[in-house]
C-alpha cells in the first residue's frame, strides 16, 4: 500500500480515538436513558471501525512482526530495560535543532513576559509532526514544572495519558471559522458554564483555571487549506490573543500543518501556498509567532543513541542487532532506503519506541 494511504489510514484511526475519547467523557455524564442508550450505540459502531483500521494499517505495513509475538518484538524483549518509561520515551527520538529552536523562542517569549505564544510546524505526515507537539508539553513538564506537573493542561487521549491534537476548527469563509473558534474555545474552558462569552474570557481571563501553562495543540491539512482565508484566519488568531489579566496562565498554540512529502520535494503551487501563508503570518507577528524548522527524516545513529538512553546498559552489538532486525521488518520500499541511505522515517521510528515503552511496562 503507498504511503499516501497508509498515512489516511493513520490519521482516520487518529480521528475516531480522539471522537471515542469524547464519547467515553460524554457517556457517564448523561441522565437520560434513550440518550444514554444511543451513546453505547455510537459508541460500538466506532469501536468496531477502529478496530477494521487497525486491521487494515497492520496489514498495510507489516505491523504484525511489530506486536508482541512478532521477530521484532522478540528481540526488543533482549534489551536491558531497567525502569518504566514516561510517556515522553514514545516520541523523543532526535529533532534536537527543532527542540533548540522551540527552547529558544520560549525563553524569548518569557523574556517579554509575553501570555501567548504561537508555534507553526509544517512537515510530512511520515515525519510525525504532531508527535513534536506532543513532545514539547511532555518536556515543558520536565524542565519548567519538575516538581508540580500538574500545573500544565492538555487536553488529552482517551488513554487519559497522552496529548491530543484537535483539528482546527474551520468554515468555509472567515467569519465562519473564527466563530468555530469561539465555540470550540468556550466548550473546551467551560465558558458557557459561568456565562462567560469568548469576548469578555479575553478581558476578563478566567483566574480559576489554576494552572501556569496551558496548550493548544491543532492540525491542519495542507488540502484543508482555504487560500482565500487562512492567513487572515491565522492573523486573527495571534491578533485576539493579546493582552491578558495577569492570573491567566501563558498559553501556547501548537499549529501542525500536514504536506505530504514536505521534504522530499519541491513543493507544489498549492503547498507553496499553505508555506507562503504561514511564513506571512510569523513575520508579520515576530513578537509572538515562530515558525519551527521542517522536519526530516532521521539519521540511524540517533536510533542508535535514543536506544542507549532506554538503558546505557544495552552494548554497541546488541543495538546493531535490534536495528537491523527493525530495518528487515519495514515494507520493502522503506527497507531499501534505510540501507541505502541510512535514514529512517519517524512514523516507523515510533513503532519501534511504542514496542519498547510497552515492554518496559510489562517487565517486573
């Protein structure tokens, strides 16, 4: 199966984890049995169309050698695994100049004592870029909350573990998406609860939030991409989100803009587009706005190093095995550009991590 629809598969299975996510939320806070009674329905039907892509995305790309039983989680098992590993081993796997650039925009943002930050990743579904999202709240945790964690929000998966990414919501002109927005903006804080409007949250914030950091976290389609309003839609985002009450904690909105192939080529008239859009948006608000480096696949020794983090135990040889063994599990277009080249997309990187996070918490 090409890439193009293995990566549709991948994002519609995304799609109904994150709709039974709200499902589940919804179901035991509903009273009424008919109500009730038609959630389990829905409910059902979603599970069972998760569990046909899950299906299907095994069949696609040989993902049966990747779950437990299979040759390459046999010998995942053969690594010293000596502690259970955070949620942030699934997807720290190099990126280290995006990591710098991010770090470094943060720091020039707080430096400003500014309340809202904007970040804009463009990148190639293979290259997970919503995986980079996901990364930077798990390390916004470790670096700046060690010991209160708690005190950033996101909004998580139906694991209630994991960061979720929503899809921005849109309309088919401006007026229409920025009133998606506020709806989205005041379900997901609870302003219609204390009769708060979209308008008055941004006079007035909402001090009982109680949190220092809260995040964004949105993906885009590049073929979502209304060209005729997005950049004004993006501006008016940065432009709403100014000035703050000082108890309102700092936000940060993650945008993930999905191009197919973003870094293999040059990018078509419509993509170039989409790039064209966001880059005017981030140098028209500096202040604000960062546009975080494309992502590449990745060079095998990072492989190499991310497994010597798992445990500095693991020798030279027995990571040489485990990689070579992954590289032999891959579909054969991929198997061949990882030995010619020795580069590896992260979408296969993070099944590989997946495997190892799972057997570290299996281990007694």
């Amino acid at each position: 199966m090409p890439d193009t629809e293995l990566n549709s598969l991948e994002n519609r299975r995304q799609d109904l984890k994150n709709i039974l996510g709200g499902l589940y939320e919804e179901l035991p806070t509903t009273t009424d049995p008919e109500q009730k009674a038609a959630l389990r329905v829905k409910i059902g039907q979603y599970e069972r169309s998760l569990a046909e892509i899950e299906r299907q995305i095994k069949r696609a790309s040989g993902l049966d050698t990747f779950e437990e039983g299979g040759v390459l989680f046999d010998m995942a098992k053969l690594l010293s695994i000596r502690k259970r590993l955070p949620e942030l081993y699934l997807v720290n796997c190099d990126r280290s100049e995006v990591v710098f650039d991010f770090w470094d925009s943060f720091e020039d943002h707080r430096e400003r004592h500014n309340p809202y930050q904007f970040y804009f990743l463009l990148a190639c579904p293979t290259q997970q870029p919503d995986s980079f999202g996901e990364r930077m709240v798990y390390e916004l945790r470790k670096e700046e909350l060690k010991d209160r964690p708690e005190a950033v929000l996101f909004k998580r998966r139906s694991d209630g573990k994991r960061v979720a990414f929503d899809e921005l919501p849109l309309g088919r002109n401006l007026v229409k998406a920025q009133n998606a927005f506020k709806t989205y903006f005041s379900e997901r804080f609870g302003l219609h609860q204390s009769n708060t409007s979209f308008e008055e949250y941004l006079n007035t914030g909402l001090p009982t939030l109680g949190f220092e950091y809260v995040t964004l976290t949105f993906e885009i389609q590049a073929g979502d991409w209304n060209p005729r309003m997005m950049k004004d839609y993006l501006r008016w985002l940065v432009d709403t989100f100014t000035d703050a009450h000082d108890q309102v904690p700092t936000f940060w909105f993650m945008f993930v803009i999905f191009i197919k192939n973003a870094h293999k080529e040059k990018l078509s008239r419509r993509y170039q587009k989409v790039m064209d859009d966001v880059k005017a948006v981030v140098e028209a608000t500096p202040e604000k706005s960062t546009l975080l480096t494309p992502l590449e696949p990745v060079e095998q020794e990072f492989l190499e190093e991310w497994l010597l983090k798992v445990d500095e135990e693991n020798s030279a040889s027995k990571i040489e095995d485990l990689i070579k063994t992954f590289i032999d599990c891959l579909p054969e277009d991929k198997k061949q550009d990882a030995k010619n080249n020795e580069f590896l997309d992260m979408t296969d990187i993070q099944r590989l991590q997946q495997i190892i996070y799972q057997i570290s918490h299996t281990k007694e």
